[in-house]
C-alpha cells in the first residue's frame, strides 16, 4: 500500500509542474522526449543498466542555456555484489519521478549545434533500488550532444551521458554510476 501512496505523490508532483503559471497564455511550448541506455560497467561489484524516458517541457531561454522540467521513467536491471561478498543482489527495479535539466549550446554549422547537457531526476522506485538501498533516489546525468534543427519546432539530439544514481544519504546508500547513448526528438505543441 505504501508503494501506491508514493506512486500519487510523485503524479501529484509532476501534474503539478506540467501546470504552468501562464494560464492566460496559449504559447506553445516545445517538449523533448530523450531515451537513454546508460551501462553501469564502471564498477565492478554494481553491474546495474538503466533504461530512462525524459519527457522534458521547455521552460526557459536565456541566450547559449534552454531550461527544462519534466518526469523521467527508469528501469533498471542487473545486480550488485558490494565489495565483493560473493552474494548477488537483485537491482531490478522501476522508477518515476520529476526532473530538471539544463542544456547549453553552441551552433557549430548551419542547422547542427554542440550541447553540454545536465539534468537530475528524483525517482521514486517499486522497491529498494539498488539492493540494500532505499525506495527513492537521485539521477544525475551529464554530457555532450550534437542537436540536429532541421525545422524551427523540430530537432533530433545524440548524446553520451555519465550518470550517477544515488539517494543521497549517508547511510544504506549503494549507489552507482552509468554511462551510455541518449537520443531525443523534440517539437513544439
């Protein structure tokens, strides 16, 4: 049941940050969605993978830096084997929860820009995520991209992150890095 009190307060969260303050405008916004595969192959007692979706909503732009907000969808399988016990530990789990991210760019040619990207996500797993952890967590992922502007509403982005996935705290806190590609669309609605 707890898990079903945690799930309608990350919705609640993020209905409440898709409601925007310009409720007398009818601007549109553009919206990106990005899908990530990001290994964790960097350490080698937490083999742990994740699959992210970031529907991200533009808010903000202040000459070279486009802010973003929105919710991220994750899942996560692999194990991890914490300073090498010997005992495997299932890290599959699912997670939702609000993000922020922020990208700077640079034209490079034409239509073609460099990015620099960072982003952070809370999430809120099904279950301890990773194995003796907790049920909540913080995604930060961070990077180059090359964005593709083929149209004034529509552009396609390739990225390569470093992730980190953590909640923060000092204790029951096995987290874990990631690294891998992203690819995103996005459009104005």
């Amino acid at each position: 049941m707890e898990i079903f009190k945690r799930a309608a307060a990350v919705l609640l969260a993020g209905f409440l940050i898709f409601s925007t303050a310009e409720a007398n405008s009818d601007t549109k916004k553009n919206w990106e969605i990005q899908l990530d595969y990001l290994q964790g192959r960097l350490h080698g007692d937490r083999q742990v993978d994740n699959y992210n979706v970031h529907v991200l909503q533009k808010m903000h732009e202040h000459r070279a830096l486009t802010f973003y907000r929105g919710l991220t969808f994750s899942r996560a399988t692999g194990y991890t084997n914490r300073k090498y016990e010997g005992i495997f530990r299932d890290s599959n789990a699912v997670g939702l929860g609000v993000a922020g991210f922020l990208r700077w760019d640079k034209n490079i040619s034409g239509k073609l820009y460099a990015n620099w990207d960072i982003g952070g996500s809370f999430l809120i797993y099904n279950r301890a995520h990773p194995a003796q952890g907790r049920a909540y967590g913080f995604m930060w992922r961070i990077g180059p991209s090359l964005t593709w502007k083929y149209s004034g509403d529509d552009s396609f982005t390739v990225g390569y992150y470093v992730s980190h996935v953590s909640n923060g705290m000092k204790k029951h806190n096995p987290g874990y890095d990631t690294m891998g590609f992203s690819v995103g669309v996005s459009h104005k609605f």
